[in-house]
C-alpha cells in the first residue's frame, strides 16, 4: 500500500531521512533503515576534506533550528568506506548528497560515487555554505544548468537536485535543471539565512552568526513550492521541510510530492518518527480508500 516509484526505482514507503541529520557515518544511516525509512540521504560531502564552521552550529527557535555547520565533510576517499557498510533491504535506499564549488567537482564526485548509492542528490542550495557553493548556485538557472549538467554526465544512477526556496523564481530554476537532464528535484532546502542573538550577551548564537532555518515553520513554503513546481515540470518531485506527523506527507503527496523527507523532527521524535508515520499514513489511508500512494500523488491540483 505505501509503495512509490521516483525516477523509475521502487521505494518500499515514501519516507526517507533528508540531508545533515543522522548521515555522517553508515551505522547512523543503518540505524535510520532498521527504523522505518525507505530512504537515506547522507550528510552532504565533498570532494576534499572540509572542516565547516566552529560551534555553536545550531540554535533552536520558535518553529524550528537554525542551523549553519558549514558543509563540513571527511572527504569522499572516507565517506566511500561509509557507504560500502551500509545495509539495505529490497524497497530501500541510499542516496549521497553531494556538493562542490564546480562543474567538475561535482562530477568527479557522481564518478566516484555512482556505483556505491542507489541515486545522488546535488547540494546546491545550502544557505550558509562557503563561497562558490550552495544556494550560489542554485540561485542562478544557468549555473544550475551547468552543475546539473556536469553531474548528469558523469552518474549512473539518477540524479535529482535539491533546490532552495530562497529565489524569486523557483520555477525557472527547476525548470533550468530539468532540461539539464536532472532525473528529479528535492523541494526544499533550508529557509534562509536566518539569526538568532542572545540578549544577554549581546552576540549572535551562531558562531557563522546566520544559517538555514529549517522546522515546522516553513512547511507552508515547501508545500507551496512543491505545488508550483509540479505544474512546470515532468520529473518526480521529493518533497521536504518540516515534517512532522502523517498529516505533513499527507499534504506533500497531494500537492504533488512522490517521496518526503524528514530531518529536523527526528531531534524531537527520535528515529521511531518514521515507523510511526508509516503506520498512521497507512490508517490514514484504509479511512480514506486510497489503495496506493500513487492515487494520492498532487490531488490537490484537480
């Protein structure tokens, strides 16, 4: 009954861990599987080792966190060990998130990496990342075609591209990757950059003193970027953004999402969030007739 397809692979539910939670090494990737979770999205890498921002690194506020670790990274020589010791069943995956300041890098990454994941996701819209990386990118279509592109290029497996809703126009850009040749679009990145100052002190909390906002507070953006995005293009969409419960995925599907994410509510619900959203998806689902995820799937555009 939960069962989906996104970019022609057969996801056991349409739950799936999203990038920067739980998804630096493969017994927290593991641990995320034996949990519930169709898919894993790691913790984004690089092609060289990066240390990121010094803590404090997350602030929690009133919907959410904030967030700016700085795209730290092993490196993809040790984050290949990683992914050789992860352990999946039939219906699940895993996907490597991966960013880079080029062309290149991005696709020596797809390269190095394609025969070790199920599908890659393209960082391309963090908010808070170093220069020449993230939302840099993602902000610009012709930049995204051509990172989109590279990657293209060089993977085996399919590639989708993670979008921010920090634009003016989300539609072009999804627009751009899609005739770049990305297989699908994760919808969305981290709202942003956002800030917090302590008071007391008078000083940001943040070390990076910003970072991407992510949390139930911007589940109404994603949903509507999710929505928009899906009348312009014809690639499957992953939605993501503060989800919390059934009722969120529930949304997601309907405004047109084929699989959701779920990363900040795991600091509140634990890895059991998972199989308990199945389970109530699933009840949700028996009340309501629907036999199939797919019968779900952008309802609310009728």
């Amino acid at each position: 009954m939960l069962e989906t397809d996104i970019c022609g692979v057969k996801f056991k539910n349409p739950l799936m861990l999203a990038a920067g939670v739980m998804g630096s090494n493969a017994s927290s990737l593991n641990w995320i599987l034996r949990s519930g979770a169709a898919g894993v999205v790691t913790k984004s890498f690089s092609k060289e080792a990066n240390k990121g921002y010094n803590n404090p690194t997350t602030v929690g506020v009133e919907g959410g966190i904030i967030n700016a670790i700085g795209l730290s990274s092993p490196g993809v020589v040790n984050f290949k060990e990683e992914l050789k010791n992860t352990e999946k069943e039939e219906g699940q995956l895993v996907i490597a998130s991966i960013y880079g300041s080029t062309p290149d890098e991005f696709a020596y990454l797809c390269e190095q990496v394609s025969d070790l994941v199920d599908m890659i996701e393209l960082n391309i819209s963090c908010p808070h990342a170093m220069a020449g990386c993230g939302a840099s990118i993602g902000q610009d279509p012709e930049l995204t075609h051509q990172f989109v592109s590279a990657s293209k290029d060089a993977s085996k497996v399919p590639v989708i591209a993670k979008l921010t809703p920090n634009v003016t126009d989300i539609v072009e850009i999804a627009l751009s990757a899609q005739d770049a040749g990305a297989d699908g679009l994760t919808l969305i990145n981290t709202v942003g950059p956002g800030m917090k100052i302590n008071i007391d002190v008078a000083r940001p909390v943040l070390a990076n003193k910003m970072g991407g906002m992510s949390g139930p507070a911007i589940k109404p953006l994603a949903i509507r970027n999710v929505y928009v995005v899906y009348e312009a293009v014809d690639i499957p969409i992953i939605g993501v953004g503060g989800v919390t419960n059934y009722e969120d995925v529930v949304e997601f599907l309907f405004a047109g999402a084929r699989g959701v994410q779920i990363g900040t509510a795991i600091m509140d619900e634990g890895v059991d969030v998972f199989s308990k959203i199945n389970k109530d998806l699933e009840a949700f689902m028996v009340e309501k007739g629907y036999s199939s995820i797919d019968e779900m799937i952008a309802l609310a555009h009728r």
